[in-house]
C-alpha cells in the first residue's frame, strides 16, 4: 500500500465530559497497514493542511469570539484569562491553547460544529 492511499482522519471524541482530539488511520483494502517511513509518509493524503489551518485559527477564534460574546472582559471573565490575552484573542493576533478550545466546545452550543470546520 503507498502513502498516498491511506488518509489521516482528525476527529474530535468526548470521553467522560472531556474533548480529546484523535487521529485514525483509514486505509483501503485488506485493512493491514504500513507504518509511516518518514514525515512526508505521515503527512501524504491528510484531509486538510495543517499549516493553512494553522493561519486561519486566529481569525477563527476570534470570530467565535465576536459571535459569543459581548467584549474582551467578558471572554477574560468566561475563560478566567487575564485581560491582555482575551484582548489579543478579541483582535485575532492569537489563538487559543487547547484547554481554552476544548472548554469552548464542552460550554458553548455550536462551538465543536464552528471551531472545527476546515480551513
């Protein structure tokens, strides 16, 4: 099987009220797989760039941002986050570490389904 063929699915699982982010590897044909050689082998046929996802996710956040909530102070309050990095999430210079993504997701409605739309 080449690595062209096998494809890397990223999903999101919950798993006693906690959001893990997961990878499967789904390979055509008779199931058996065949570990990766090298980083190119790894990364051949993914869904989605990691990099392009990358650079989009500030704007990402800080549109959820904008859409959930009513100022900067009020996304420090909900997320306990000092006031320059709610600030720098508001204005899309930054992104969020994953405990504030996963909180997002397990608190508000709708956010899994937005915050983890490709890039």
């Amino acid at each position: 099987m080449s690595a062209a063929s096998a494809r890397i699915i990223p999903s999101f699982q919950s798993v006693e009220g906690r959001i893990y982010l997961a990878y499967q590897r789904q390979s055509p044909g008779n199931g058996r797989e065949k570990k990766p050689g090298n980083l190119a082998d790894l990364l051949a046929g993914r869904p989605c760039d990691p990099r392009a996802f990358r650079r989009a996710y500030p704007d990402r956040w800080c549109e959820f941002l904008h859409r959930n909530f009513r100022s900067p102070l009020h996304t420090a309050v909900f997320f306990e986050v000092d006031e320059r990095t709610a600030r720098h999430w508001w204005e899309g210079y930054t992104g969020p570490q994953a405990w504030a993504m996963a909180f997002a997701i397990s608190s508000v409605p709708g956010a899994e389904a937005f915050l983890t739309e490709a890039a």
